[in-house]
C-alpha cells in the first residue's frame, strides 16, 4: 500500500533532492525593484541583505492570499519570488499593476530549474564545487550562475538550488512525490492549491507568523491582517487532525462533520507520517474544534466514525533550532578542551553545523576562530572575527581576537587598529549603560507619575460606583505592574465577580496568584480562563494562558 516509505527512510540517512516542478522564479529588477516589492509584500523587504531571504506574501485589499513565496535578494535592484507555477502569471500581474513610473522589469525565469535538497553535507561534492565552507541559515550562496538557498518546506535540513543545468544535482538519492509531501506535512508547511487558495484569508492559514512584518508600514491587506492580529479572531484556521485511519472517499474540501451534523472544518489534504505512526489530515478548524489535544469525531457517508486529536502545525514538532545549536556548541567544546588535532577536526563540524543552526551564536564564532588559529589557518579565523563584527559591533572579543591573529600574520599594524578599536568599544559600551541607566530612572519616574494620575481616577470612580468593573481592572492593573499582589488579587476577583468570562482578567489574576505562591489557584483559575477564551474565539490570552499553564507545570 505504501511502497513509497522505503524511499521515505533512505531519505533520512543520505542527502536527497526533489524536483520543484510546480514552483518557479519571478525576475524583479531595476533601480525601483526594492520599492515596488516593499509596497505590495507583507514583509519588510528592506530589512533584506543581499544575498539573503525571507517569506513574503502577496495579498488583495480583502487580505486574501494572491501568493505565499520565498522573496530572495540577490542586491539592491535584483530580486527573485520563489512562487508556485499555478498563480506566477497573477503575481504577475498584480505587481505590473502597481508600477506606474518606476524603474523595475518582471521577467518568469523558466530556463531556471528549482531542485528542493535535503540534509545537505556540507563535505559533499556539491558544496565543495560551490566553495561553500560554512553555511548560514536564509542565506543565498551564488556560484556559476546557480543559487544555493539555506531554507525550504522541510525544516532545518532545507535547502534549495537554483540552476540552469538540465541534470539534477549530484546527490544518489531522488526523492519520490509522497515522501516529500510527507515530509513537508510533518514540517507544518502548507503549499499554494494543496493547503489554501486565493480565496483563503492569510490569518486563516497562519503563514502570518512567519511572513508579515506589523512595523514596515502599509502593504495591500494590511487593514485585514492588523485588524484580525490585534482582535485575535477567525472563524476557521488551519491545524491538523491526527488519525489512525481516513475515510476511502474523502475529496479536497469535504466538510468533515460529527454524527450530530456539527461541521467540524473544511478538510484539504493528507498524508501518512512515519515519525507519528498517523495519518496527518490538514483541515480548516472551526472554532470549537481547533484547541490542541482535543479529541474530535468525524464521520463518512456511510456514518462510520472516525476518531483523532487536533495538533498545531507543525504536527511533528522540530527541536529548536537554539536549542540544537548548544549541543552541537558544548559537544564540540569537550572535543575542543583536550588539545589534540584530532579532537579538533572532530570539533570542526560541531561548530559550523552550530552556525548554520543559529548564526548569531556569538561564543561559537570565537570558539572556531580561537580552533583555526591554533592550526594556523589566520584568514578563516579572520573572516569569521570580521563577520561576528558585523553580527555585534559591541562584541569586544572579536576586536581582540583580530588584533592576535592579525599579530601572527606579522600584519601589525592591522592588529593595532583593532586593539585600538577594541579599546574604544569597551569605552562606548561602558557610556552607554551609564546613559541608559539613567534614562531607565527618568523613564520609571514618568511611569510612576502617570499610574498615580490613574490610580487617582480610578478610586474617584470607585467612591461613585464600588462596582465599576473598569476601574477594578484598572486599579487591579496597575498594582500588578507594581508587584502588589495582594492588592492586585483584591481587585481582580472582584472584575471576575462581576464579569466571570472576563479572561485578560483570568490571565492578570493568575499572574498576582502566582507571585504570592498560590499556584493551585492559578492553575485552577488558568484552566477555566482558557475554556472561555477558547469558546470566545480570543486567541491571545488563551495563548498567554497556556504558555503560563505550561509554566507552571
């Protein structure tokens, strides 16, 4: 039944690649391609480096989705959308639309072939002919015309490759259609046709977590987007189901509905997953039915009924990527502790695979410079000191560690340059925080001025009504901010007396309970805070809540 799942395990112990033949490139250049792009994309293109890249949308003024795409940045007038095929002619034509006396030119770039790799080596031939020696996470590597791209729909372990070659890369193992849907579904990344259309809503798909930016001013939909942010409310939203079987006539948007008739979601695609041992079902939840862990029942035509378990996307949850880059960190410093080349070339990888997993980790920047200078490898040390300045211009090691390799290459007068920049740092550093010291207590002044000036109003409303509700937040409130406890408790139960579904209360009165160490009551009180803000469709503080809730536990 499942021929594909031997593919699907020699997948993960070797590097594989997959055909995007259902995805292309759309050329943006010219001297305005950055300010058309910055107009229309949900996310800020300007915030972009060259060589670099992110998720964009692009929406209609209702905030429906016209495409979800990697926006790359090759330089400031050359930029490319990773889109799928079937909607490239509208993004098209959306973009055309939008340029009137601008400098920028739209080109589909069929000649290009989009290949998806997977647990890519970085020893392997193919990184080697690119002269890739350490790889950056959303960077875009450029070699012989081909485009190398550190991100994917698989997780950690993506990459993408870009190429005019009519052969596929040079990597044994091919990737079969279901093990990378499969794959891909168990990654939590939803595609264009499969997942979501151009009718769909893009808070309703949740791709807004990674793809909108709410401080780079306006793009078309922004209004729908902000507003669904802020009021934290959709009628239906994108989880998945996790079953052990699925109904043998079950078509792309079927209404999944109980044996009562209830419409649980608008269901959109399958897949089987190895790691779950499950059947993942992608569907469009509606309110009562989209809480994680729940237990929801759906039945076919024939009124079998079939049993499952909500999960967010992704439902096979990836280890943090922080997290991973640690361990890497720590393996290689035990390696890295004992001296011994050997142990080093062990520690290497460990470091650079640390990089690539979190870029910005600074002390894994110093470990494997301070590693290539012990074996006299000065200009690999010196680059990765250059780019950790970059990175952090306030890190006075990387000054420090420049001025000593720079001193053993014999080139001493660089090395005084940065020992005197160093100095300087140091100097900066040292004024800032007096500064921002200051300015901290001028700030908390003016903080406690303007609670006191509320505090005030709030009680004059109280000695008029005891029962105001928005004064007891209010007053609740601030004593929260000022670590009252028990004054905030006071106030707080007394807003849920008056108003028991009150849930940014719930989540205000738990915090109080759980500074005076009543944790059982905020446990309690979190539970029920949650039910009701689930039931309401309010999406922030039931996340609020759950996070404490886990907290707690």
């Amino acid at each position: 039944m499942m021929n594909w799942l031997n593919n699907y395990n020699n997948v993960q112990k070797d590097s594989s690649f997959y055909e995007l033949k259902d995805f292309c490139l759309l050329e943006v250049k010219g001297d305005d391609a950055e300010a058309v792009l910055q107009g229309q994309s949900t996310n800020d293109v300007k915030e972009l480096n060259d060589k670099s890249m992110h998720l964009s949308s692009l929406l209609t003024p209702q905030g429906k989705i016209i495409s979800h795409h990697f926006l790359l940045k090759i330089n400031k007038n050359n930029f490319y959308l990773l889109c799928a095929r079937s909607v490239v002619n509208d993004v098209k034509a959306h973009l055309e639309k939008h340029i009137i006396m601008e400098d920028a030119d739209l080109t589909l770039r069929n000649e290009l072939k989009l290949y998806h790799l997977y647990k890519l080596d970085a020893s392997s031939s193919m990184m080697k002919e690119m002269g890739i020696q350490q790889v950056e996470a959303r960077r875009i590597y450029e070699h012989n015309s081909q485009y190398l791209l550190t991100a994917g729909f698989l997780g950690l372990d993506s990459a993408i490759l870009i190429t005019a070659e009519k052969t596929p890369p040079a990597l044994k193992l091919e990737m079969c259609d279901e093990t990378f849907k499969s794959l891909r579904m168990e990654a939590g990344f939803p595609i264009q046709d499969a997942d979501y259309n151009q009718s769909t809503l893009l808070p309703e798909s949740g791709l807004q977590l990674h793809c909108v930016s709410y401080t780079k001013g306006c793009f078309t939909g922004q209004e729908i987007v902000a507003r669904v942010k802020y009021r934290g409310n959709v009628n239906r939203y994108l989880s998945a189901i996790l079953v052990d079987s699925v109904p043998a006539e079950l078509k792309q948007n079927d209404f999944l509905c109980t044996i009562d008739g209830k419409k649980i979601g608008l269901y959109k695609s399958q897949t089987w997953s190895p790691v779950l041992k499950k059947f993942i079902l992608y569907v469009y939840l509606n309110k009562k039915f989209r809480e994680p862990g729940m237990s929801v029942s759906f039945i076919d035509s024939e009124c079998q009924e079939y049993k499952g378990n909500v999960s967010s996307l992704p439902p096979v949850a990836e280890s943090n990527a922080i997290e991973l880059a640690r361990e890497c960190y720590y393996q290689a410093l035990e390696l890295f502790a004992t001296s011994d080349e050997v142990q080093d070339i062990a520690a290497e990888p460990l470091l650079k695979r640390a990089l690539y997993l979190d870029p910005s980790y600074q002390d894994a920047y110093e470990a494997l410079g301070v590693l290539l200078s012990r074996h006299e490898r000065f200009d690999e040390a010196i680059e990765l000191m250059k780019r950790l300045k970059e990175l952090s211009p306030n890190t006075v090691m990387a000054y420090t560690n420049l001025s000593v390799f720079y001193m053993k290459k014999g080139m001493i007068d660089e090395a005084e340059a940065e020992k005197q920049e160093g100095t300087l740092t140091t100097f900066r550093i040292a004024a800032a925080k007096r500064k921002q010291k200051i300015n901290n207590k001028d700030l908390e002044t003016a903080a406690n001025a303007e609670r006191e000036r509320r505090r005030g109003m709030f009680n004059e409303v109280l000695e008029i009504d005891v029962d105001d509700l928005a004064a007891n937040f209010g007053l609740g409130k601030i004593a929260l901010e000022l670590k009252q406890a028990d004054e905030a408790i006071k106030y707080l139960e007394k807003c849920l007396e008056l108003k028991r579904d009150y849930s940014v209360c719930c989540t205000l009165l738990a915090r109080a309970y759980i500074l005076v160490k009543r944790e059982e009551e905020a446990k309690s009180l979190l539970l029920k805070g949650i039910v009701i803000a689930h039931e309401k469709g309010e999406l922030m503080p039931k996340q609020e809540m759950e996070m404490l809730l886990q907290q707690l536990n």
